[in-house]
C-alpha cells in the first residue's frame, strides 16, 4: 500500500514539473500561428501544378493489400 502512495505522488510532482506557465503557451500560439500562414502558402497551388494537368481525369486502378504479413 505504500507503494501506491508513493506513485500516487510522483505523478502529483511530475505534473507539476511538466505543467506550462500561461507566457509560454501564449508564445506557442504564435508560433503556430506564423507556421500555418507560413504551410498554407506554400500548399497552395502555383505553376508547377500546371505540369500535372496532362493526368487529369478518370482514373481506373487495380490494387491489392494483405493485412497480414506473408508467414
């Protein structure tokens, strides 16, 4: 029983270690932020997705999948 008690309160300290002050999280936000302006620009389509227009259409494909390995 004392052994659960002392687990019981590691894992009180170490949330406490790992929790975040409110000033860091505002700083993540803003990283996040820029970095999704930042991917959603460069996602956008631009001239080299013209090269693809050659594939556009209807598409027929035969795929085959195990779900096991083959032993």
């Amino acid at each position: 029983m004392k052994n659960i008690y002392s687990l019981v309160l590691a894992c009180l300290l170490a949330g406490s270690i790992f929790a975040q002050k409110k000033e860091e999280v505002k700083t993540v936000d803003g990283a996040m932020d820029d970095m999704m302006k930042k991917w959603t620009e460069m996602a956008a389509p631009n001239e080299n997705h013209k090269l693809l227009d050659a594939f556009v259409g209807t598409w027929d494909a035969v795929t085959t999948m195990w779900m096991q390995g083959p032993d």
